[in-house]
C-alpha cells in the first residue's frame, strides 16, 4: 500500500462557549501523532490558533460544521487568510471522542462495571471531537 505522506493539520470542535483544537500528525509511515490538543473558550480560539505553531507547523485548518462553525470560519480565515480551511461534516464525532476519551482515562472502581457507552465522561471531550476530525481528514489523504 502506498504511503499518503506526511501531514500537519490543526482542527477545530467549534461551539458556543468552548472549542476543542487539536494538532495532529500523520507522518511518513502512516501514524497518526497527536502533538497537541486543548479546550479552549471561544473567545480564546484566535490566540490558541497562533499558539498551536508552537507545537508544530500545520498546512491546513480543518473545522467541524456544528455549532458556530460559520462564523468560527469567517474569524480564522480573517486571522490566517492564507492557510486553508476545510469543513467537514461532524456526525457521530461526539460518541466517538466519548469512547476515545475513556481509552485515555481508563474507568475505575464502579465505573468499571457500566458500559462505557452508558457513561458520560466527566469533563468535556471537545478536544477529542477536533481529534476525531483530524483523523478523518488525515486518513482520506
């Protein structure tokens, strides 16, 4: 199977009054490495945009189509007008950034008897959302 490359993207779980980012890799191999993810207040997003570029350079922007998306959009591409943006669409990306979240924080003493699908975690997941959204764009090429 050929390789797709390597790649930096920088996405975005926009929403109302907090957004996931997350800057993530796919390298050479086909690995994908997150170097960086965070919850943020929206009104914070711009900062955290310049800021990701001290965890790695990324060539694209990519934003879910959910809450706030549009005007997400308009602010980035005023901020950063010559790096692309890419929406894309956001369905099931919350259940999954839910189960990815318990993989990174493995359940303990009666957690560990529901179903992690019952479970809601017990702090946000926006991060693992842009995650979720990085991958997908990574694995398409």
């Amino acid at each position: 199977m050929k390789s797709l490359g390597e790649r930096t993207v920088l996405a975005i779980d926009p929403g109302r009054s907090k957004c996931g980012v997350a800057l993530v890799k796919r390298t050479s191999a086909g690995e994908i490495e997150v170097l960086w993810r965070a919850i943020v207040p929206t009104e914070d997003l711009c900062a955290a945009v310049a800021g990701a570029r001290d965890h790695g350079a990324y060539g694209m922007i990519v934003c879910g189509d959910g809450t706030r998306s549009r005007e997400t959009v308009e602010r980035l591409r005023e901020q950063a007008p010559s790096i692309g943006i890419l929406v894309i669409d956001e369905k099931d990306t919350s259940l999954k950034a839910r189960e990815r979240y318990w993989e990174h924080h493995p359940r303990k003493g009666w957690r560990r008897l529901v179903p992690a699908t019952l479970q809601t975690p017990p702090e946000p997941v926006d991060d693992f959302v842009a995650l979720i959204l990085a991958e997908r764009v990574l694995a398409a090429g």
